[in-house]
C-alpha cells in the first residue's frame, strides 16, 4: 500500500498562492482514506519526535530545536483536524 498524502493545488493564476484542502463525502471509502492520512501524519510527527530525542543534537541557541517542534505541532494538529473531519465533527 503506498503511503497517502494530499498535495497542494496550484491556483488559477500564478499570483494565486497553491492550497491545500480536503474534501470528505460520506462514504466509508472517503472516510478511511482520511483516516490514513491522519496516521500517515502522527507516524511523521511520532519518527521526528523520535530522531530528535535519539540524535542528542546539541544546541548552538535558544531556539535551536524549534523547527522540529513546530514541524511536529503542525503535523499533529493537521492529524487532528483529518480525524475530526473524518468523523463529521468539522464540516
């Protein structure tokens, strides 16, 4: 099974920024796929939370593990807000 994942679309224009959206019908096909993308997105956030524990990177200023933090924090609220769509929560 390949790993999902959505992508940004181009806009109409090239003044237009790219998006990236989802759309769920009720249909348990839909439904799972966005499940899979959901856990698709907590493994990432799991294996970065995991590596940089494990790397023992060493820090050369305050903010030097923020990157992978806000990767992290962006990957988990994404998989949170999938799940929430994927159960009719958010519409």
């Amino acid at each position: 099974m390949s790993q999902p994942s959505f992508y940004p679309l181009a806009g109409d224009n090239s003044e237009t920024q790219p998006v990236l959206f989802a759309l769920a019908l009720d249909n348990p096909q839909q439904r799972n796929a966005l499940l899979d993308e959901a856990m698709a997105r907590l493994n990432a956030a799991t294996a970065m939370s995991d590596a940089l524990v494990t790397a023992q990177i060493e820090p050369h200023g305050a903010r030097t593990h923020a990157p992978f933090a806000e990767a992290i924090a962006i990957l988990s609220r994404d998989a949170a807000q999938l799940m929430q769509i994927a159960r009719g929560v958010v519409g």
